[in-house]
C-alpha cells in the first residue's frame, strides 16, 4: 500500500500505534525521549536517516515504507512478533503460560471459523 498522503513524521506514529506501544514504550525501545517522540509525531522535528534505521532494525519496519509510504509497513513483522511473543511468555509463570496457550488455541479455532 502507498501511502504519500502523509509524512514520514505520521508514519512513525502509524507503526507505534501498530505496535500498541505507547509514545514513552516506542520511544524507550528506539532510545529517545518521550519527549521527542511526542515532537517527533506532531510533525515538529525532522526524522533524520539515522532514527530511520534505529526503527526499522528495532521494530522490523521497512526503510523504504518509512521514508517513502511504498511498500508494506513491516519487513520482519512475523519475526518481530514472534520473538515479541516469546520474550514476554517467558516472563509468565506456568500457569499463566498454560491460560496464554489456551487462549491462543481458541483464538486460531475461532478464527477457522
């Protein structure tokens, strides 16, 4: 999908608001403030190449999709989301791991249907 109806600045809140982090969760994974994200999706700093690359490699988006709107949003999204997935049922107990499981599997039966 091509999106140049919007700035790259718009871009990056698309692909946090995709990721459900909120602006101090995306900005903490990317290393900059809250403060500069929030800056940063009013279209009030210019996103330089470099902060281009720091989120594609952190959250698996595409360069291109970032600087361009050409493409799809995520390049690694499978990957990212399983690796995210994984990292966070580790920090479950067993218990909780078990009901994540179940849930998961009546999610995949629902979607069958």
């Amino acid at each position: 999908m091509v999106r140049f109806d919007c700035t790259v600045n718009q871009r990056i809140n698309e692909v946090r608001q995709a990721l459900g982090h909120t602006q101090e969760q995306f900005a903490e994974g990317i290393k900059i403030s809250k403060a500069y994200q929030g800056h940063i999706e009013r279209n009030g700093r210019r996103v330089n190449d470099r902060l281009i690359r720091n989120i594609s490699r952190t959250y698996g988006v595409s360069e291109e999709w970032l600087k361009t709107g050409t493409g799809d949003m995520f390049d690694k999204f499978d990957d990212f989301r399983l690796e995210q997935l994984t990292a966070n049922f580790k920090k479950l107990d067993a218990k909780a791991q078990e009901f994540a499981l179940k849930l998961i599997i009546s999610l995949v039966d629902y979607e069958k249907k």
